[in-house]
C-alpha cells in the first residue's frame, strides 16, 4: 500500500545550504564578533564564491584574535624538500629549482610571489625552510587561493627606500605634487628651521612648478641607499629634531645619487639648468618609508615662510 506521507525525520535528507545565507550569517558574525564595518561586492559575483571568500576572511580574524593559529607548515603539512645543492647551479637550474617549489604551493593553493629580484638561493630557502615556520592565519578554505608575498615576511627596506625616490624625482619632473605628496611625511625638518610643516613645502613646488612649461631634458642615478634603526631610550643617537616612539624603534635611511635637468621657464628668458648630487632623507613611520627632508639642486629648502 502507497503512501503520500513523508518519510520520518530520521530518514529525510539534509536541507541544502544555501551559500546567499551562509555568506549573510559570516557577514552578521563578522560585524559582532570583530566590529567589520561594510563589505563591498560588484554584484555579480556568485553566492557560493562569496560564501567561501567570507568564510575565509572569518578564519583569519578568529585565528588573528586567538593568536593560535597553526604554522603553514602545518596547515599545509609542507615536506622536507631537498636541501639546495652545495656545487653551483646555473641561472636556468636555479631558477628551475624555485619554480618546482612554486608548482608545489600552488598546487595546494597558494600563490607566492617576490616582488623584487633575488638570487635563486635565497628564495629557494624561504620556499623550503623559512615559510613554513610563519602562522597561518588565512586557514585552508577548499577552493581558495591563498596568495603570499615574500616582502610581508622579509621585508626589503631598501628597495622600497629606493622605489620611493624614484616615485619623488619621477613626480617631481612630472611636476606631480600629488605623486610626491605620496612619499612625504607631513612632518618634515631640516638643520636650518628645524621641523616644519611640510605643507609649506608642497606650496613651495607648487609655486616653482607654475613658473615652468616642463622640463626639455632630464636624468638622474641612484647610487646608494641605506637605513639603520634606532631603539627607544638610545641617547645621542637619533638626529637632532627626532624622537623615538614609544611602541617600536624607528628607522632612519637615505637615497642619494646625481641628477640634472634643464627646464623651461615661463618668467625668465632662458632655460632652467641644475645639475648635482641628491640625497632624500626618509623616516620609517607607521610601517611605511617617507621623505622627511629633500636636498635637490636648484632647490630651496627648506623654503622661506
């Protein structure tokens, strides 16, 4: 005899989860548990895709504010790959020997990449040695990419000191005040007047970069940067003007090298001409390198109130 009864509770499948309320409920949790403010979406994204992009940003605020969270080796369960070799490699083989590291994350989704040049050696033993030691607070959420860059865990101040001033001479001949703005700290100084307000200084461009048409020819070289570190409390130390925080040490460096250029003016009857040595003082603030005081040729600063 049929029936049109349903099946008792216990034989009845499971709901199917619905990924539109599944990604509202980590939205909900994310805003009570950890004060996210709003999320944003194009709008054409696939509720499964943004279910699992939410579910991913949830394990890593819960792992960030238990401060317990497993290794990448771990979570990975990353092996022990074969120690670089002792006798010398070529570029190619190098290369070849970071690349098998690289296929090997990436298929167990994670992408890892360098954002500047090193030897072979160098990222072969971040990849084999020193990666897997960091916690992982992203999780391992199937069908999620988890994307790393070498300078988040070995930062290269130096090649971001040097990519700073490149940014400010390159604005500079642009007669970009926003793109210089980019790499200058608000509070500047000097051995002349001391600190000062670098608005003062953006005026100053402002006003020299008006009495010119452009720039006809220009060039210049990085030939050195440096940076060094000062603890808090260190007497004699920190420049003249400075002071430690009180949260962290602070860092001092420069850029120096040669530049030249010949501009065109709008007040005088001929041609701009500077050519000499240049040296971009930076602070580290903030987690972040910025120009506390430019010397530039043909310039006056710090300017004149």
């Amino acid at each position: 005899m049929s029936s049109n009864l349903p099946d008792s509770a216990d034989n009845q499948p499971d709901d199917p989860v619905d990924p539109a309320l599944e990604r509202d409920m980590l939205e909900m949790k994310l805003r009570a548990e950890f004060g996210m403010l709003d999320s944003y979406s194009s709008g054409d994204i696939p509720p499964e895709l943004q279910q699992m992009f939410m579910q991913q940003v949830y394990d890593f605020e819960k792992n960030f504010a238990e401060g317990k969270p497993s290794s990448f080796g771990e979570s990975l369960s990353i092996p022990d790959f074969e120690p670089w070799p002792q006798d010398a490699l070529s570029w190619e083989q190098g290369e070849e020997w970071v690349e098998n590291l690289l296929q090997w994350y990436r298929e167990h989704n994670v992408e890892v990449t360098f954002q500047y040049e090193y030897p072979a050696s160098v990222k072969y033993h971040f990849l084999a040695e020193e990666f897997r030691s960091f916690p992982n607070y992203y999780g391992s959420q199937p069908g999620m990419l988890t994307a790393i860059i070498y300078e988040e865990y070995v930062p290269n101040h130096g090649a971001v000191i040097e990519e700073n001033a490149k940014k400010f001479i390159e604005s500079f001949f642009e007669r970009s005040v926003e793109g210089i703005m980019d790499v200058l700290w608000r509070d500047q100084i000097s051995p002349e007047a001391g600190p000062y307000d670098g608005l003062r200084l953006i005026e100053y461009f402002e006003k020299w970069f008006s009495t010119l048409s452009g720039f006809e020819k220009h060039q210049f070289s990085i030939l050195q940067t440096s940076y060094e570190w000062y603890d808090e409390g260190e007497e004699g130390e920190i420049p003249e003007g400075l002071v430690a925080p009180p949260n962290g040490p602070m860092g001092m460096g420069y850029a120096e090298g040669m530049v030249g250029y010949i501009a065109n003016s709008l007040v005088q009857g001929e041609p701009v001409k500077a050519v000499g040595p240049f040296k971009l003082y930076f602070e580290w603030r903030e987690g972040h390198w910025g120009i506390i005081y430019p010397v530039f040729p043909n310039l006056a600063i710090p300017p004149e109130e």
